[in-house]
C-alpha cells in the first residue's frame, strides 16, 4: 500500500503521467472529514468500500444459473 500526504487541492495522478488513467484531488479538508474527487473514464467502477463489499456479497448470493431448468418430456 502506498500512502501519500497531501493538503487540499492537491493531486495524485494514477497511471502513465502522460496519458493517466485517472486523477484524485484532494477537495476540501473540514476536521476529520476529507472530500475527495476522482477523474476517471466513466468505464472505470469507483465505490466505497462498504458499497464494494455489499457487491460482492451479491455476487456470491447470486445464483449461477437465472431461472429453472427443467428436465425434458418424452412425446
């Protein structure tokens, strides 16, 4: 894990610094809360990691097979 100190407004950039994946920016620091903003192609999935969590909670609850097969009849 990398950790990386920052002051408000202040940017990472992830990727290739030519052509980046994304940027995060520090956007307002009140107390202990933190705003931050990504800048990322929309393709690129960001979630918190509750909401990542309860994801793959879903995922493995989900059935692998949607719907009922059923075994064929003889005519």
């Amino acid at each position: 894990m990398l950790v990386i100190t920052r002051r408000e407004g202040e940017e990472v950039v992830i990727g290739d610094p030519k052509n980046p994946i994304g940027v995060v920016r520090i956007a307002s620091v009140k107390g202990e809360r933190v705003r931050i903003a990504f800048d990322f192609p929309r393709e690129v999935e960001i979630h918190r990691r509750e909401i990542a969590d309860q994801i793959i909670i879903e995922l493995d609850e989900s059935p692998a097979v949607i719907g009922e097969i059923k075994p064929a009849t003889a005519h």
